[in-house]
C-alpha cells in the first residue's frame, strides 16, 4: 500500500474512498453519522481496515478513534 500526505483529514478520506454516499453504503449509516464524523475529525476504528483496502492507501491513524 501507498501512504500519501496528502490526507490530512477525515474528510480527505472520505473523499478518496468515493464520497459520503459510498461511505453510507459501505457501513450502512446515515449520512449524517458521516458528516458528524468529518465535522469532529475523527472517523470510526471500525472503518479502518474497509477504508484502507478500498482506498489502496496507508491511511493515518490519528485520524480514526482508537484507543
């Protein structure tokens, strides 16, 4: 996999991985749970390992919420 600096937040990952409604489909929220997820920073642990593969990147993990 790739890393790129140029993700620098959660929504530069959103937008890499297609956009909020390819984020809604691919974990099954709304899109509200994405846009309160950008707006905050920090997008879900959960979400990591699905986001990394669609993405093909090394994504940052500071910008996940692990623990």
């Amino acid at each position: 996999m790739k890393h790129t600096n140029e993700l620098k937040t959660a929504s530069d990952i959103v937008a890499l991985a297609g956009g909020t409604e390819t984020i809604c489909q691919m974990f099954g929220v709304k899109e509200r749970v994405v846009f309160h997820h950008r707006k905050i920073g920090l997008l879900p642990a959960k979400w990591f390992s699905r986001l990394e593969y669609k993405t093909g990147q090394t994504l940052p993990r500071h910008l996940f919420s692990f623990i």
